[in-house]
C-alpha cells in the first residue's frame, strides 16, 4: 500500500489520490510511467516525478524516518505490509497520574515483537536506555491510541527517548471504521474473549495494582504485567483480524476510507 500513496505529493489530498487510482495509476512506478497525467502541468509531473523517484529509493534504503514526515500520521497504516518483520507492538501503564504532574511515573512498558512479548518494570528493567535499544530495531510502531497516551507519556517522561519510526495508531484505523471506544469495546465488537482472571480490568486496576505491589504484593506486578502483555497480544490479533470480509483489493478499500491491512 505505500508504494500507492501520493498524499505525500504536495498539494495531493485524499480525493486526488482516489481519482489517480481509478485512473489506472496504482503506485509509484506508474505514475513516473505515464507521460502525461490529467490536471497537472509538466512542470508540476516532473516535480511529482523527482518526489517519487526519492521516495522509492528512501524505501529500497530502508529510510523510512523521511518517508513518516512526508505522510500524515494517521495514514500510517500504510507502511504495515512494507514492514512487518520490524513491527513493534506497544502498550504502558502509569501510576495514574498526569504526563503534566511530577509525580507521573510509567509503571510497567509492554513490547511485541517476532512473536517475543517483553515486559519493562519500574526500578527493575524500564531504563531509557533500554527503551531506545528496542525502539532503533523497530521500522513500524503499533499502539492503541499511542499518539494520544503512551508515545507523550513516554516523551514527557523519559526526554531522551527518540520515536523515529512510522506510528501506526490502531484506534484511530479503528474510528475510521466507525468502531469507537477503548480496546475492551473494541475486543467485544471484534468477538476477542479475556480470559476470565483478566476480563474486566482496564487501567484504574493497573493503578490498584501498581499500588498493591508496591506494598509488597507481589502477585499484585504478576497480574498487571499479564495485562500489559494482554494489551500488547490484543493489539496483534486486531491488526490480524480482516476489518471489511471480502476485500481484495487494498486501493478500493481506501476509496471507501477503510484501512485494510492483510496478515
């Protein structure tokens, strides 16, 4: 799907876009194929054109940082078939306070990646030193509502930490899609089950938990890091999950402004 965006043209919108694509331009090479394109000048198809031609060699490089700043961040999405086997699944809890109060702290920073599920605590093993090695092996970022909560969180409180991968937001796909709310609506709307000890929890009881365990409970840190890792486990069977049965084709589904990603 990347390699058919050109909302990072300048002055390319939306409806531009889905004009070229029932045009027959399908991705990158097509358009710097075709001589002429309507409703462009040549001086503007060939600017077009050295845009593309840079846009692809950032993609054969693997340079997507400069690939993300050219493209919204809620398009994405569309760096996902591009990059899988670097695919980040992210999710975090706090103590509850606001990322604005001093007393803010991240508790417990749950990561997915290759099928490995890893879980940072507090004063244990969550160091920004630690955060940046997983982040500079990651080429896609996966959250839910991470652009809202985790990512400004994490920014706010660990400054040196660095986001410079793509950042794929499942709950802004998810409102394009007409699906609202948190990720437990979002896992009844999709059929997922919690198993019974963790259905129900959200993220006051990550509070509570934090709170018990640093009074000594330790079972209290099990079970907030098995929600944490759930969140994380959540965030992959929903990316796999088809969002619209019965779509072939990528470039028509966003015609419509669905999302598709394809596992």
């Amino acid at each position: 799907m990347l390699t058919s965006t050109f909302i990072l043209l300048q002055g390319v919108g939306p409806a531009t876009e889905r004009r070229w694509w029932r045009e027959g331009l399908h991705d990158w090479r097509d358009f710097i194929a075709r001589p002429r394109v309507t409703g462009l000048s040549p001086e503007r198809k060939t600017l077009h054109d050295r845009t593309l031609t840079l846009a692809q060699a950032d993609l054969d490089q693997g340079n997507l940082q400069s690939l993300a700043a050219q493209i919204r961040k809620p398009e994405h999405w569309r760096f996902y078939d591009n990059r899988r086997s670097g695919i980040l699944y992210l999710d975090i809890e706090t103590n509850g306070f606001s990322l604005h109060d001093p007393s803010g702290t991240v508790t417990v920073v749950g990561l997915h990646r290759d099928g490995r599920t890893l879980s940072l605590v507090q004063d244990e093993t969550l160091t920004v030193d630690r955060l940046q090695t997983e982040f500079n092996q990651c080429t896609l970022l996966v959250t839910f509502f991470g652009t809202g909560f985790d990512v400004p969180y994490l920014q706010a409180k660990f400054p040196r930490l660095r986001f410079p991968m793509p950042h794929f937001d499942l709950c802004l796909a998810a409102r394009r899609l007409g699906l609202h709310g948190g990720l437990k609506r979002l896992e009844r709307a999709m059929g997922i089950e919690r198993e019974p000890a963790l259905a129900g929890l959200d993220g006051g009881d990550a509070v509570r938990l934090w709170s018990q365990w640093r009074r000594g409970n330790r079972a209290a840190l099990d079970v907030l890091v098995a929600v944490v890792d759930l969140a994380v486990a959540e965030e992959v069977v929903i990316l796999g999950l088809p969002v619209e049965p019965g779509t072939l084709d990528d470039r028509a589904a966003v015609e419509r402004g669905v999302p598709v990603v394809v596992v």
